[in-house]
C-alpha cells in the first residue's frame, strides 16, 4: 500500500466517524422532539398567558364581544315580540370576577377559601355584563341569576349585595345551588332551573355563563358563552 493511500485511511475513519456522531445527534435531536411534542403544555407558561390575557384587555374585550352579541339578539327579539321575555345569567366569572381571587392563590382551588372570598364581596363587576343586564332590565325583560354558589342565608346575602353593589338591577329571582345536590355535573341543576323558570310562563332568550356547563340542557332560545381560561367545571 502507498504512503498516500495509507495517509488517506485515518481521514476517511474521522470522516466516518463524524458522520456516525451527526447522525446520532440528529435522532437524539428528532428523539427530544418527539418527546416535547407528547408533554402536556408547561403550567407556568400557562398561568403567565392568563395574566397576559388579563393584563392586556383581551380578556374584557372578549368578554364585550360576546354580551354584545347576546343584547343584539335579545333586541331582535323584542322587537319581534315576546311574552314574557328572561334572561338567565350566571354570577361567579360572568356577572363578577373571580380573578383577583384564582390568582392569588396561583390559579388552584379551595372551596373554604372561595366561599370566604365572596362572603367577602371580593369579586367584582363584569362591566359587558352589567351592560347587558341593564338593558334587559330597561326593556320590561325579567333577570334571573342561577349560580353554582351552594344556598345558605351568608351565601344568599352576599350574592344579592355583591351584584347591587355593583350596579346590577334586581333580579327577579336568585337561585343557588341546593347543599343536598351532590350530582358531579351541575347541568342537571342549571338546566333543571331554566326548565323551572319556563314553567312560570317565561320565555327564556338568552342563557349566559362562562362555563359550557352553564349553558348545556337546553330551556333558553340562545347561550352566550364568555371566555374563562381559569377552570372548567362539569
């Protein structure tokens, strides 16, 4: 064998070799890939994109869009003709705020905590909200509020002392969700009450709630779902 063909060997072993460790470096590459792609999404970049969707005014301004859209068709339908005309709205992240709230506690969840944050009158008013409630109520259409808060005479109280505070017109009736209802999903219980309200000759237009559990079972002629990426309740 030639010197120059000799010389040549070690280079086309590296070169190989480079190869083997390019290819390697591809696959555990293509691998870590793989592996990023089947994670749940990261929680903490999560909790920081709800503070931004707060923060920015996308939140509210979605929030509007969609109550807008509900008094649109509410006026439609008034001027159509109705008897009886209601509307049913819920309270927690619909008619209030719980925001102040799931972020101080880093976006979990404690029943006890919750309840002492209302009994509290912490929430505060959804501006698009009371909009639309107002204009309801200047329109001869009754108001009714159906809340997942558990009944009690504390719970009661607060609820309806929350909502004049702030600016909300009396309703014609609050519902709270009964102690002895332990059922998984509240629809039974929402969708039960609307079916309830019908029975006493009302006309229900529209249903608003930030939860699909808010406006599922039917007993409304249109549901308006408001944004909430903080919780989702069955």
């Amino acid at each position: 064998m030639s010197d120059r063909k000799s010389s040549a060997l070690p280079r086309i072993a590296s070169s190989f070799a480079l190869l083997g460790v390019l290819a390697t470096g591809c696959a555990a590459a293509q691998g870590a890939e793989v592996a990023k792609a089947g994670e749940p999404p990261n929680l903490t970049e999560l909790k920081e994109s709800i503070v931004d969707y707060h923060d920015s005014g996308r939140w509210d301004a979605d929030i509007a869009q969609a109550d807008r859209r509900g008094q649109d068709y509410l006026a439609k339908r008034l001027e159509q003709g109705v008897s009886k005309p209601a509307i049913v709205l819920d309270i927690d992240d619909t008619s209030v705020s719980t925001y102040g709230y799931a972020k101080d506690i880093n976006f979990g969840f404690d029943r006890e905590s919750s309840d002492e944050y209302v009994l509290a009158r912490g929430p505060v008013g959804i501006a698009a909200t009371r909009d639309l409630a107002r204009f309801a109520d200047s329109h001869g259409v009754a108001i009714f509020f159906v809340t997942g808060r558990r009944e009690s005479p504390q719970m009661r109280e607060a609820s309806l002392l929350d909502l004049e505070e702030e600016g909300y017109p009396e309703p014609d009736a609050l519902y709270l969700r009964p102690t002895d209802d332990h059922r998984p999903s509240v629809v039974p219980y929402k969708s039960g009450t609307r079916a309830e309200i019908e029975r006493q000759g009302y006309q229900i237009i529209l249903s608003v709630g930030d939860q699909e559990s808010d406006l599922a079972g039917g007993h409304a002629e249109r549901g308006v779902k408001l944004p909430n990426p903080m919780y989702r309740l069955p």
